[in-house]
C-alpha cells in the first residue's frame, strides 16, 4: 500500500495501490473492473455477501456499517475510499476517515441522503429547484398544501429512490388522511412540475478543481425506473449549456472530489430545474462505458486519486437499455440473438436471482444518430421481454 499518500489531498495515488469501496452493487462493480483495468487492486465493504462488486474484486469484507471495528481494520488496508451508493450511514463515512481518505467528503453524502438538507442546499445556493416545504407532521401538511395551492409530490426526507417514498398530491386530499399513510417522520413537498423532459449530467471534478463533464443524458422512465438512457439528448442546445452550467456548480459549490450527478426536468415553458443529486456514478451514466473517451467509473478514479481527468467526448450515438430481472420470464434470455448487431454492448451485473423490477444488466446500442439507436433498443426490449 501507498500510505504516504494518506490525509494528502494533493498526493497522487497511483496505479499499484488499493482502492476501498464502500457498497457492493453492480456501481461497485463496474467500478473495480475499471480499477482492475487501471492496475489497481480493490477493497469492497458490504454488508451482504456475495455481492457484484466483490466477484470481481480483490477482497470483501462483510459487516455491518454499524461495526466501527470492521470498518476501521477495511480501512487500514487500503490507501483511498469511495462510495458506490449514497445510503450509507454518515457515522460510517466519518469512521473510515479517521483512517484514510474518503472521496466525495462525509459532507458532500451527507446533504445529497437526504432531500431536507439538498433542497436547502439548492435553495441557498441560488440553484433553481421545484418550490418546496418541509413537513413533520399533518398540521405542516395542511399548512404547506395551502401554500402550494395545486398540485404536489410528497417525499420522504430520507432513503426514496427509483420512485418510493412518494406520494401524488392532487391538491384535495385529506391533509391527516395523507400524513398517517405516508408513514415517514418528515417529508418534503414539493411543487408538481410540468416538464417535456428528465435529463442528468455526470460531473467529475479533481482534488485540484478541475472539472469534467459528460454530455447531457435524455432519461425515460418506467414505473418510475430507469428505462432508456439516449446521449446526446434530443432538446436544445441552450437547455444543454445550462444544464451542464447548473451540474458544474453544483460540483463546485459542494467541493466535491469524485463524481457527482445531477438530475434535471426540462419544463415544458424551457427551464431546466434540478430535482436531485447523487455523489457517485450514475445509472444514467452507464452509457460512458461503450461510447465516450473515458468512463464516468474511469472518471471517477481517476479524480478521488489525484489523476489528470479524461476526455468526456461521446463517440457515437447512445441508448443504454436498462435490463430488468423482468425479462428472464421464460428462463436465460437469449443473449446471443442481441449480440448479433455488432453495435450492442451487454453488460450483466453477476446477480444470482433476477426478481420484476431488479436491475440485472444494461445494454449499449450504438448509431449513427440518437433516434436511429432508441428505435434499435426499442426492438430488442420487445423482442426480449413477454408478450
């Protein structure tokens, strides 16, 4: 191990030392496979074994993030930390640092875990956002339904993803009725917002500032899950310039070393508005993996250990399919009709149980524009899943 480069920001970390990840899914995954690539080894910390991450990894290390000792002993072991998933207690965060770098800093998980503490952030930051208010109970509610006067998404404050934790408001709900089946201590409301278009922008940025976009993503969802990523987005060149402004704040005003991706609506009246942050690759990023310079898992080592960031330029044309355990109805699918288009990339994730609605893989189709790959996609999703 390299430990002269512990607690030296400025230090590079070079190929030959250990990377620690905290969090074993397929983002950990992707990431120790490009770790691997770059001739480092990788430390994974999960609490489950047999995780994606830790198949293709150096050593697992599984306890609880709750165990200060198993995280210290994880932590000697490697000479820089980062996370692959952004619900990890923030004592755990802290613990580890007291012994080796982490990237992005404890600080930086801690405002995006929580949407009280990143909207506040947006709000102070002079970042535009949907209007919002803070509930903790149903007597707030009311009042913030009030203030709202139309209609809202309801959030829990912690732990949503992928959809849950969120309830429609319509405006005319029984605020007590709405409070008691919500079922969460505190909340945020928040305005509906009438958008054309979800959109995210990868963002890295190194120990010494430097900045590093990737091209703005158009993102299409099924039952609130990630369907089908399309690079370069089909919206306007202004909307792109600042979305990628707005994600390049964002980094900076947050001193985040490591990646960072913002997601975004595009409203039907042309404002770009952020609706949440995460400090670590992105699902909506995976398409960097087949189709730019360097990838945003490339990206992100390359900025929590001090290296120079890589060119974010998209080669071609992408859409990345997002594979769900859906498709395995009729047992294994049959990878090697898909694979026929030369232009299709898989990517499976190692998971041992494919179950509706886990991601189990992505598939990067490749063309010579955008519309030309989502028509591709489109077929094979429909070829792939049942009647």
């Amino acid at each position: 191990m390299m430990n002269l480069s512990k607690g030296t920001s400025s230090n590079v970390i070079a190929p030959g030392a250990v990377i620690g990840i905290l969090g074993g899914g397929q983002l950990g995954r992707m990431l120790s496979m490009e770790a691997a690539r770059l001739g480092y080894r990788v430390h994974i910390f999960e609490p489950e074994a047999g995780c994606p991450a830790g198949q293709v990894s150096e050593a697992e290390v599984n306890a609880p993030y709750t165990d200060d000792d198993a995280l210290r002993r994880f932590a000697e072991q490697v000479d820089v930390v980062t996370y692959e998933f952004e619900n990890i207690p923030l004592h755990a965060i802290e613990t580890v640092a007291e012994v080796a770098p982490v990237r992005p800093r404890g600080s930086v998980l801690h405002i995006c875990q929580n949407r009280e503490r990143e909207k506040n952030f947006l709000r102070e930051a002079g970042i535009p956002c949907a209007d919002f208010y803070v509930v903790d109970s149903s007597e707030s509610l009311e009042m913030a339904m009030r203030q709202l006067n139309g209609p809202g998404v309801l959030k829990t404050a912690d732990f949503g993803y992928d959809g849950k934790g969120q309830v429609r408001v319509r405006g005319g709900e029984d605020p007590s009725e709405l409070w008691s089946a919500f079922g969460a201590p505190r909340g945020v409301l928040e305005s509906f917002v009438d958008f054309t278009h979800e959109l995210s922008v990868v963002c890295a940025r190194g120990a010494d500032g430097s900045t590093a976009l990737f091209p703005v993503v158009e993102n299409q969802h099924s039952r609130h899950i990630l369907d089908f990523s399309i690079v370069p987005a089909r919206i306007p060149e202004a909307a792109q310039a600042e979305a990628r402004d707005l994600a390049r704040r964002i980094a900076e005003a947050l001193d985040v070393v490591g990646l960072i991706t913002t997601e975004f609506f595009l409203t039907r009246d042309g404002r770009v508005l952020v609706n949440e942050m995460a400090p670590r690759p992105h699902n909506s990023g995976h398409f960097s993996l087949d189709a730019c310079v360097t990838s945003q898992f490339e990206q992100q080592l390359r900025a929590v250990c001090g290296l120079p960031l890589g060119s974010t330029e998209l080669l071609r044309p992408v859409v990345m399919w997002n594979i769900l355990g859906d498709i395995w109805h009729s047992g294994e699918p049959a990878w090697a009709e898909v694979l026929r288009d030369p232009d299709v990339k898989l990517h499976l994730y190692g998971k041992g149980e494919a179950r509706v609605g886990r991601k189990m893989g992505h598939i990067c189709i490749m063309a010579d524009t955008a519309d030309h790959a989502l028509e591709r996609a489109t077929q094979i999703k429909q070829k792939l899943l049942p009647a």
